[in-house]
C-alpha cells in the first residue's frame, strides 16, 4: 500500500494543516503518531544553514549533497514520528509536534528527530497530520509505517535517519 495524504486518511490520520499555519491548540493531547508531507508541486530546495536549534552544541546543517540523497523522489511523506506520553503523562501528540516546529524555530530541541526538514525552504507549506493511538500501539504503529515506506521506496522517509523497530522484532 502506498504511503500518501489519501492513504493516511484512510488510516484515521487528520488535521493535514500547514506548518507554517499550524494552530497547535487544535492538536490533540493524547499520544499518538504524526508525519510531515510535501504538499502537491513541491519540489525540494535545500537551505544553506537549517533554522532548527542547536541540539547538544551541535549545529543540525547538513551539506546540500547530503540532503539531496536523503531525498526520495516520488514519495509525498518526509518523515514518520510518534508522541508518547512522556514520564509524567503530559506530552502526547500536542506537546511533541509544539516542540517539533519550535525546533524548526531555533529553539533547542529536547531531541534531533526529524532535523532535516528544517533545512528545507518553505518548510511552512509542508503538510502536517497526526493520528491518535493508545501507547501500547504507538511503536508498532510508527515501525509499521517505517517498513511500509522501505518496502515500497527501499529507504527510509526523508527526514527519517533511524528506522523504528518494535522490541522484540528484526
């Protein structure tokens, strides 16, 4: 099965709502799974310097080529993320993508997933959707899209570097 907007949809994905427009109090806080799409006509160009923060006194910047051979032509989603409850039971889909598009922002991350769509530019058109799960889904849930998106692309999405796996599993 493909991975795309109308697949996602099916799925019981929503929101779809433009980074750069997001209203975050419109995101759920419960945990769940999220992924970031190109919109229709989008084609990839690569910004010199990333907007995202500083991570660990490490700048996020990748090398144009670098990028570019992340890049999977053809597929509509760059990256597959999931947002668990945290420690403390309040993190969940609202907070994770919060801080995901302050990352993009230049604020500090509290993780580096997802680093390079803050290299693209008009990162603010991107697509961004989410679906809610209960946390004992929310691993093989998101190394369940992973797979799908190797067996049909033979890589990972494009901000994806580390292929989720559930415990247990090759």
């Amino acid at each position: 099965m493909p991975i795309n907007r109308q697949s996602l949809t099916k799925d019981g994905f929503t929101g779809f709502r433009l980074l750069g427009e997001l209203d975050i109090n419109r995101i759920p806080q419960k945990p769940g799974i999220f992924a970031v799409l190109k919109p229709e006509g989008y084609r990839p160009q690569f910004l010199a310097r990333s907007t995202a923060g500083v991570f660990k006194k490490k700048d996020p910047t990748l090398k144009a080529e670098t990028l570019g051979a992340e890049w999977v032509d053809g597929a509509d989603v760059l990256f597959v993320g999931k947002a668990g409850p945290g420690s403390k039971g309040n993190r969940g889909l609202r907070r994770q993508i919060q801080e995901f598009v302050d990352f993009g922002a230049g604020k500090p991350p509290g993780h580096w997933d997802g680093r390079l769509i803050w290299q693209l530019a008009a990162a603010g058109t991107l697509i961004i959707a989410w679906k809610e799960l209960p946390v004992e889904q929310l691993n093989a849930a998101e190394a369940g899209y992973h797979a799908a998106f190797v067996e049909e692309y033979g890589r990972l999405p494009y901000a994806n570097l580390v292929q989720a796996r559930v415990k247990g599993k090759e």
